[in-house]
C-alpha cells in the first residue's frame, strides 16, 4: 500500500480542487455553511498524513520510486522520494494545511471561498507534485500549475473585496514569474537536445560526461527561473508587492510552501543533476547580497506585511548561503533553516493577518498599543520575530549557528560576519515592528479591538510550539534534516534507485 | 533545417523585447506568447527529421528488419508530446493575464503600467 503513497499525496490535493465546485453546489442546495473550507482542511491534512507516512519507509529503507503506469525510467515518468523531498513534501503539506485551517475563519467574510479553495489546493497540489516527482518535465509542469495557482491568488481580492493593489501585484507576479517559468522550459529543451532524456537521474548520469562549457547555458537559464521564484535579490521585484497585496493566509502560503519548493527545485537541479558544486560559491556569493539587501530594505518598510515579505527575502539568502558553502555542515544548516524558515515566517505571516482581520491595516505608523487587546497574537509574534532574528533558544538561532560555525569552517570567516551582522539588523527591524505595533500609544480607535478567533490562533500557536520546541532541542530537527542532507551529498543512491536495473 | 532554430532564436528575443520594453498589458502578453511560441518552435524541430514518418507503429512494422528502419525513420514524438503540454499551460497563462488586464483596464482606464502605479498614489 505505501508504495502508491508518492501519487496518492500529490493526486489527493489534485482531484480535491476539482471536486470542490460540485461540494459547492451540494453544500449551498442543502444551506451547509464552509462546506469547501472544511472539505479544503481535510483534504490536506490527510495529504500531511500521506507523506508522514512516507517517513517511515523512506528513512528506513532510503529511496522510494512509483513507476507512473508501470513504464520505467528513463521511458516513463517515475515519482522519486528520498530523504531531500521527503523533507519538502512535509514543509509544503504542514503548512497548506495550516493555512487551510487558517482559512476556515480569516476568508470568512468573501462570498467566494469555495473559488480560494480550489485555488489553495491546485498551489499545494502543484508544490507537491513538483517536489516529489523524478522527471525534471514533469517538474515544470507542475511548477506552472503552482505559479500560475498562486498568481490568481495573489490578485484575487480584486474579484472579492475590489481591492485594485493586488490585481496590479498579480500582474507583476505573473509577467516576471512567466518569464522565469519560460526560461526554465528554455533549458529543459536544451538539455533534451543534449542528453535525450528526462528523467533526472538519468540526467544526473549522463550529464557528468558532457564538457563543462555545454552545460553553462541550460545550467544558468534554469537557476534564473528558479531564482525568480525563491526571489533571490537581483529577481526579488515581484516579491514585496505579491506578499502585500495577497490574503495574508497566501503570504504565509508562497513564504513557507512555494518558495520552499521553488528552493528544492533548484537544489536538485544544480546540485544534484548537474553535481555543480563549483557554482556553490556563487550561490553563497547571491545568499549573502539577498540577506544584505533585503534585511536593509526591510528597515525602511513602513508597511508590516512589506517589512515581512523583505525579511522573508533576506532569510532566503541565508538558505542560500548556507546550502551554497557545499560543507556538509553548510548543507545540513542551510536545510535546517529552510525548514525553521517556514515555520516562523508563516507564523509572523499568520500574525500580520490576524491583525489585519481584527484592524484593518498592518500599516506600522496607524497601530500601537494593541499589546492589550491582542496578547496572545502579540506574545505569538514575539516569538516569531525572535525566532526568525535568531535568538537563543528559538529554532532560528540553531539553524543560523550552524550556518556561522559552517561559513568559518570553510575559510569564510567574513561572509560569516556579515551574516551575524544582518542577524543583529534582523533583531532590530523586528523590535521596531513590536514596538510600533504592540507597545507605545494607543490610538483611541483601537480603544475596543479583540483578540482574533481561536481557529485563527490555534494554527499559529502550533507554529509557535515548533519554534520553541525545536529551539530547545536542536537535535530533534537536525535528525530530520540528516536524511535530506545525506540525500543531497549523495546521489549515487538515488540514481541507482531510479535507474536500477537498467 | 538550421532556419528552424534561427526562426525560433529570433522569435524568443523578439518576444523577450516585447515584454520586458513595451508599455502596454496587451503588447507584453503577446510578447510572452510569441517566447514561448519560439521555444515550442525549437523543441518541435529538435525532434524533427527530414523525410521523417509519424512515430506510430502498425501491423506488420515490428517484423525483424522493419523495427530498424522503422526507428531510423520515425520522428523522436517526445517533443511533440511536451509541445503539446506546454501550449495548454500557455493558454492558462494568457487566459489569465488576460482577464487581470480586463480589470485592470476598467478601474483605471489605461494598460500602461507605469500610469497606473502613478494613479494608485
């Protein structure tokens, strides 16, 4: 049974998004309230559940390989998980189905949940179907049923709330995210023409006898379109708008799931199918301008949701750098924040649309004081904003030590300064942001503002609980991320997997 | 056979021009179609042959000599088959950019970017 459990997680998001309209129509004919939402929630914590499942047989056993219709590689599509996108596979589902969750009361007041819902689902459908499979065509494929899913739902409040910012945010999205996605086909044919094959372990193979210089140009088109979607910095420009301009249940959704694909993506193309460990330097080099920059446009945002996007960008650059060092204690660091990543940044994202729900605004100049109405979202940023500046003994702090300890052991002392440096910088945008937001003066119409809803806080405080925990006891995580490290280190046993017996 | 990759070299970069420097919704959307369509260009003719035949096998084909001159002579189908993928996310693409720039066009009464992002302040 748990060998179709690889289809079954991506098909399971797949079918849901197209059974939703039929729920809708049932559920308004018999008056059954959130029927979609609900149905959405199901839907993807039994995907989590799929892939937890995996774990078991995939860190025991190492590489599990569907074979799509019976045809094997290098013919057929196969599905491949190891250890690396076993590790995305749980980040993308844990936190679409906290989204989801999220969702049930944050999207509540739109008439048309049930079009977000199919939206939310094709996303996640598409972040998990480029994360598992083993077919670098089948990976664009479903990268544009992600993109093109979260393009419409970055401008989506223009349909619900004529809210015109997020239309004018989607087509920047989608006319640099396209782009980036046209590029990524560029290089896919190119290397077709090179090589004769799709499957990225045979790929992997046969691409170690192609001269260096051949493989240069599919090698950059495809780490700009991936670049685009990670918005590492010199691609960055669709970021900050899409994240403001999007339900801030989406922004946590692109911060903690499709950028975390889009990252997998491009570390198993560049690492693991061109074995380019030479342009790890130059991702170290990228990681270390994006946490530059993005940590100092951050200071400047005045607008929360802006300052969070920006931050999300410079922690991206941390990811890269850390990944970009190729030390296995680089790698293992660079993962371990991916994953921390995610947690803490959908966290302060969920933050932000709690007040926003309650407020109205996450302008930073128009709040204050609301520490008293709200101390439980209040106490939960708090841990996010430390978590995410690296603060002992949050989750934040033991993923960027091992990135520092990583950069000094590989003879970049300096690059490791100046990460520590944009960690300070980090610490102190964030205690801008409290103080603005929940700290000083209240305005007097901020006088009755509640506390947001149990269901909206529940997902957040499970956040929250995994940054402490995982803060406290490093190991728990990095025994998580070993397998992923390993996996990514060594190739050979995924190739021979997909590949055995041919 | 070589004028097919120029074609589809010439096509990309004008459509790359299209989008990144016109100023008008419609015009980068047509851009961003006429990329792609130059990308599709280059993969169909990386699979073609001149003289080539269908890749579909009849009765009678798989007779010991015929497999052979059967596979020499057959087009490779594969770029065929992802051409085909890749037209349909194309038209969910346009479709899409489309209907934002229908939106875009009755708010603000203009498809040049940069005027709107002057309006919106």
């Amino acid at each position: 049974m748990i060998e179709i459990a690889p289809i079954i997680a991506v098909l399971l998001p797949l079918f849901g998004a197209f059974l939703i309209p039929i729920i809708s129509m049932v559920s308004k004919r018999f008056h059954v309230e959130r029927a979609c939402s609900w149905f959405a929630v199901v839907i993807l914590v039994t995907t989590l559940a799929v892939v937890a499942a995996m774990g078991a047989a995939v860190w025991g056993s190492g590489v599990m390989v569907y074979k799509l219709g019976g045809w094997s590689p290098p013919w057929g599509i196969v599905l491949a998980v190891d250890g690396l996108n076993l590790l995305i596979a749980l980040i993308v589902a844990g936190v679409s189905s906290l989204v989801a969750i999220y969702s049930l009361v944050y999207m509540r007041q739109d008439t048309r949940i049930d079009l977000y819902s199919v939206l939310l689902l094709l996303v996640t459908a598409g972040a998990m179907g480029s994360t598992l499979t083993g077919d670098i065509f089948n990976l664009y494929v479903f990268f544009e049923i992600m993109s093109i899913g979260s393009y419409a739902l970055v401008a989506l409040l223009v349909a619900f709330r004529r809210k015109w910012d997020s239309v004018e945010a989607g087509i920047k999205y989608m006319i640099i995210g396209s782009l980036g996605t046209s590029l990524i086909l560029l290089g896919i044919a190119l290397l077709y023409g090179m090589i004769g094959s799709l499957t990225i372990a045979d790929l992997a193979q046969k691409l170690g006898q192609v001269a260096a210089s051949d493989v240069l140009v599919p090698l950059a088109l495809l780490i700009t379109g991936f670049g685009i979607k990670i918005a590492m910095i010199p691609l960055h420009a669709w970021a900050p708008d899409a994240y403001q301009a999007a339900p801030s249940s989406i922004s946590a959704l692109l911060a903690g799931a499709t950028t975390t694909a889009g990252l997998y993506a491009m570390i198993r193309v560049v690492y693991m199918m061109f074995g380019a460990f030479g342009v790890g330097t130059m991702f170290a080099v990228f990681g270390l301008v994006t946490m530059v920059v993005g940590a100092l446009m951050a200071l400047t945002q005045r607008d929360l949701k802006r300052l969070l996007a920006y931050s999300g960008i410079s922690q991206m650059g941390y990811i890269l750098f850390g990944i970009g060092l190729g030390t296995a204690l680089g790698v293992q660091g660079g993962l371990f924040h991916l994953l921390n990543n995610a947690i803490f940044k959908a966290l302060l994202f969920m933050c932000a649309g709690a007040i926003l729900y309650r407020v109205g605004t996450t302008n930073l100049n128009e709040l204050g004081g609301l520490g008293k109405n709200m101390p439980i979202t209040a106490g939960l940023f708090v841990i996010g904003a430390l978590a995410i500046s690296g603060v002992p003994p949050l989750n934040g702090f033991a993923s960027k030590w091992t990135i520092y300890i990583a950069g000094i052991e590989a003879g970049k002392a300096i690059f490791s300064l100046i990460a520590i440096i944009m960690s300070v910088l980090t610490l102190a945008y964030f205690l801008k942001a409290i103080n603005s937001i929940f700290l000083g003066q209240r305005p007097k119409r901020l006088q009755n503002i509640k506390e947001a809803p149990l269901t909206m806080l529940f997902p957040m405080m499970l956040l929250a609980v995994l940054c402490i925990v995982l803060g406290v006891l490093p190991s728990l995580g990095i025994n998580l991320v070993a397998p992923a490290q390993g996996a990514l280190m060594n190739q050979s046993s995924y190739i021979n997997a997909v590949l055995g017996g041919i | 056979m070589s004028l097919n990759y120029v074609v589809a070299m010439l096509l990309i970069a004008l459509g790359l021009y299209c989008l990144l420097l016109k100023r008008n919704l419609i015009k980068m959307v047509i851009g961003l179609g006429v990329m792609t369509d130059g990308i599709h260009l280059f993969l169909i003719s990386l699979g073609y042959r001149e003289g080539g035949i269908a890749a579909i096998v009849t009765g009678g084909m798989l007779q010991d000599n015929a497999a052979a001159s059967f596979a020499s002579a057959a087009v490779d189908p594969i770029p065929q088959a992802l051409v085909l993928t890749s037209i349909v996310i194309n038209i969910c693409i346009v479709a899409l950019a489309l209907s934002m720039a229908i939106w875009v066009y009755h708010h603000y009464g203009t498809l040049d970017p940069s005027e709107i992002r002057r309006l919106r302040e």
